[in-house]
C-alpha cells in the first residue's frame, strides 16, 4: 500500500507535530507513531521551557548560560537563533491554547520558574504538567486540520533513499543521496506500508531506553538516529548523555522524574543522614550544572554504598508545595512518600541525548530532503551538556526553521510526480518461535550500558561494553533477515545500533568534557578535542 503526501513526519512530540501544524499551510501532511500520538517524551517533561520573558533578563545573559553549560561545543549562530526566537515561540504556544502558569503577585505575566545553570528565572511552565499542556494543545490543533492525517500505531523500519533504487536496478533522475519517505510497519495489522514523501522530518525524540535506568517512557528507543544513521545520515556527539539528578527511587515508581524546578525552587540534596553534600562539590550546589550534580551523587552513593540519596523540599509551606508540583506531590503520596513533610528518594537516571543526527541551521541533514528535528537531532545548541529547559524551546525554533527551508521546495512543486518506488521485500522471512532473543537481547543492551557507558567510564569498561555490542548487533542482524518484524524487533534493532554509537564515540573521546567523563582522561583537553565527534 502506498500512501503520498507532501511531508512525512515521523514522531509527535512538541518538534513533530508544531512542524506539521506550520507545514499544512503549504502542503499534505502525514503524521506516523508507533503509539498513540500523546505518548512522546514532550508528555513527560515536567520543568518548563526556557526563555527570555523577564525585564531583567537578556538574550546575552541566556546564550552565555547555554555557551557555559555546553563546555566549548556549542554552535555560537545555532545558540543566538533559539534564544532570540524564544519568545515568539511561547507567544504562539499561547495563540495555540497552551495555558502557562502565571505569577501570584502579578497575574498578567508568566510565573518564571529557576533551574541549574540559569542566571535568571526563566523558566515558563505549567505548574509541574508543563509537556502534558504543550502536547494537549498541538494534538488538538492537529486533529483539527484537514490538511494533517495521523497514523497511529505505525512504527517506521527505514527509510526510502536513492541508494535502495539503486540497489533494486531502478534508475532515478537524481544524483545525490535523496530520501522519498519511508517504509513503515502497520503494528495492528502487521503490513508494511510505503509512506512517500517530498519531504521527510525525523522527530522521533530521544533514547533513554538504551540504559537501565531512565526518565524516559518506553518509546525513547533511539529509532529515528538508527533509522537515519542506517540510511547515510551523519550522526555526531552520542557520546554525550544526560543523567537527570533526580529519578524517583522506588521499586513501583518506572521512571518518575523530579522534576529540576523542586531544587530551583530550593529544594535541597541531602544524604540519608541529613547531609546537603552538594556545598562540598560546587559553590552552586543544588544548581550546579546537571553533569557536575550527577556526578556527585554518583561518587556520594559509591562512596556510602547507598541505594539512593534524598532531595527535601519539606521546609516550603505544604500549600506552595501541593500548587507548584501538583504531580509530584500526587505520584509520591500515591507511593506513601508525603513530600510536604519527608524527603524523597531519588537516583540519576538517563535523561537526554545531547547527539543525535547532524544537521545545519535548518534542520536539514545531509541526505537532500531529510530533516531532523528535537532530541534526535545533533544541532549544535546543547554542545557537550544540554542546559536544563532547552530542549523544548530548541525543538520549536528548529521546527520553524526546517518548515521555513522545507516549504521554499513544497511551493516549488509544479507537476511533481514520486519515482517509482521498490515496494518492501520480505523475502523468505517467517514467524518467530523464538521472541525471548528479543527480549534477553534488550535487556543485555540496557544493563551494560548501565554498567560500562555511565555516569564515569573507563577505557577498560568502553573495550568491554563494545566487544559485547558487537556479538549482540550480530545476533539481532541474523534475526533480523530470518523473521517477520514486529515492533519490538524493530526497537531493538535500534536500540542497539544508538547503544553501537555511544560507545564508539564514547571511545574515541579522549577527554572528560561536560556529560562525557572518562577516569583514564579526566581532563578537559581544548587542545585536542575542542570538535564535534561525527559518525
Ligand atoms: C526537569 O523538569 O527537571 C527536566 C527539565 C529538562 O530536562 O529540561
């Protein structure tokens, strides 16, 4: 079956469906998901977006703030553009129904909230829900349009570029590497459709799923910088995950995030025996940059042989804390832990990729027509550590961006007509008696990660955990090509490819530089590795 529009969007979080909503103005839009549309990592951001609102804050101020967190690999132009087009972005959330919290004392302007690494409030949020508004809101604009039409429930495989024609025998009028949408499995029915497309946009979010321990949601299994990898796109700095300080810990809490705005709004670190360690590692403490605060936690719980250490915000009044942080409040109490009166138990746990595919200022990698925006993308806004809240401001500047360059080719269109395209093979594949290779498979991805490519590596770990990854992608490539795919087979395949390109880039780093930390090299060296690592 084959499906035509003008754009292909794979993924709904913020990028996906802020894009499609700008690109239906010029064209036909379709929208694929592997789940429903509300279940992206957008839905789950608690903290807010950062963005310049307040008098007393500047532009200035927040690209020196991002530059600082980023340690030497931010792109100086890509840093400019998102913070000077931040507040217009928030302005048309708002135009697009997203209700932001606003200031008790002065009920006509945003509640502006704190986080590391800011050195001025400005966080806009919706009380501790902030994804959740942001993903009702564009859902719901989307649904509306006529010219948008969602696929839930279909999980891209690959994409559609000229080297596959090619491969097949069939002759195409263009010459550089091109891409025409992608194949795409129908999870309910188990069919694989063609989704043809002039333009395709990955915005399939990120790949926490790849460790253990994550405040990701299930779907972040790094599919779009494996599918875009797999096609020739370049990919660059996956050496560089963020550890968010403060996952819930508790054994039927799955990845619960407390959220960074609890320590902004002067929460406090402490161990189990009352000690707000964070005044030993940084004249910032709570607020210190993300990757300075995992890793001391990191080296407090190796040191004490804890489980966990404990954040408190117990001394604000119980009034402020139930308004501000309704869902934490919520989800601890359901959990027995009343944060009005007892700390809360907590770990670091994968957050974000800081790598991704690489792309210029546009969105655009380097296969013509394909762009990549959010956390999939490698833009050069985070560079070696993303500043807290900037992820979702950059994915709405970029989507802006890419439907700007992307429409120029739309508008452009005449009487435009899709090669014809190799429909799926799926050769002599057969069902599966075998599905516990998948899952063994996965978990043994996520639990060397956890163990060899974390928080602190070392070379002696890396050699490890890459020999392991090479005899998995073995195994999971024979499975592959012998049996009919479903989607966990697909994640998988995925999951270990990202898992593949975190550790070879983790390798050939030979420095510690903001989230990449390495004990045989625990020196930053500008010398040497003042560049973007690219696959
Ligand atoms: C948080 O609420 O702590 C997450 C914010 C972010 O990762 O940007």
């Amino acid at each position: 079956m084959e499906i035509k529009s003008d754009y292909l969007i794979i993924g709904t979080g913020i990028a996906g469906l802020s894009l499609a909503l700008k690109a239906a103005q010029v064209g036909t839009v379709s929208i694929v998901t592997k789940k429903e549309m509300m279940e992206a990592s957008t839905n789950y951001a608690q903290g807010g977006i950062a963005s310049v609102l307040d008098p007393k804050d500047s532009f200035d101020l927040h690209i020196a703030d991002t530059i600082e967190s980023g340690a030497g690999l931010c792109n100086r132009e890509v840093v400019r553009m998102v913070v000077t087009n931040g507040p217009d972005m928030i302005r048309e959330l708002i135009s697009l129904g997203v209700h932001f919290s606003h200031s008790k004392t002065q009920a006509d302007r945003l509640d502006l909230t704190q986080e590391g690494g800011h050195s001025r409030r400005r966080i806009v949020h919706t009380e501790d829900l902030t994804g959740k508004e942001v993903e009702r809101s564009l859902i719901q604009n989307a649904e509306k349009n006529k010219k948008i039409k969602i696929y839930e429930n279909h999980m891209a495989i690959d994409l559609i570029t000229t080297s596959k024609f090619i491969r097949r025998g069939i002759s195409t009028n263009e010459t550089r590497e091109t891409c025409w949408g992608a194949y795409v499995l129908d999870i309910n029915t188990g069919k694989v459709k063609t989704f043809l497309a002039r333009i395709t946009i990955l915005a399939t979010g990120g790949a926490g799923k790849v460790y253990l321990y994550t405040t990701n949601p299930d779907i972040a299994t790094g599919d779009g910088v494996a599918i875009g990898y797999r096609a020739g796109a370049k990919v660059a700095n996956m050496e560089f995950v963020q550890f968010h300080p403060t996952c819930l810990y508790h054994p039927m809490a799955k990845n619960f995030l407390i959220s960074e705005s609890v320590r902004g709004e002067e929460g406090r670190l402490i161990d189990k025996r009352g000690d707000h360690f964070m005044e030993r590692y940084h004249p910032l403490k709570d607020l210190a940059l993300r990757d300075i605060v995992a890793r001391s936690i990191d080296t407090e719980l190796k040191k004490s042989g804890d489980e966990c250490i404990y954040l408190d915000i117990s001394h604000r009044p119980k009034d402020f804390i139930k308004n501000r942080f309704p869902n934490i409040y919520k989800r601890c109490l359901e959990l027995n832990i009343d944060i009005t009166k007892e700390p809360i138990p907590v770990v670091p746990a994968a957050h974000y990729m800081c790598g991704g595919l690489l792309t210029d200022i546009h969105g655009r990698t380097n296969i013509t027509n394909l762009y990549a925006i959010g956390e999939v993308a490698c833009t050069g806004l985070h560079g070696a550590n993303r500043l807290a809240s900037n992820s979702l401001i950059e994915a709405l500047v970029f989507a802006k961006s890419a439907f700007e360059d992307s429409a120029k080719i739309i508008s452009d269109k005449g009487d435009y007509k899709f090669p014809p395209v190799p429909m799926w093979d799926t050769g002599s594949a057969t069902d599966s008696d075998e599905s516990v290779v998948v899952s063994h498979n996965w978990d043994e991805v996520r639990r060397l990660m956890w163990n060899y490519v974390g928080i602190v590596m070392t070379n002696k770990r890396l050699i490890r955990a890459k020999s392991r990854i090479e005899v998995i992608q073995q195994e999971i490539k024979e499975y592959y090509w012998d049996f009919i795919i479903t989607s966990d087979l697909l994640e998988l395949r995925n999951l270990a490819t990202v898992a593949e390109l975190i550790i070879t880039s983790a390798n050939m780093r030979k420095e510690s530089r903001g989230l990449h930390y390495n004990l045989d090299y625990p020196e930053r060296d500008d010398k040497n590795w003042l560049h973007d690592t690219v696959l």
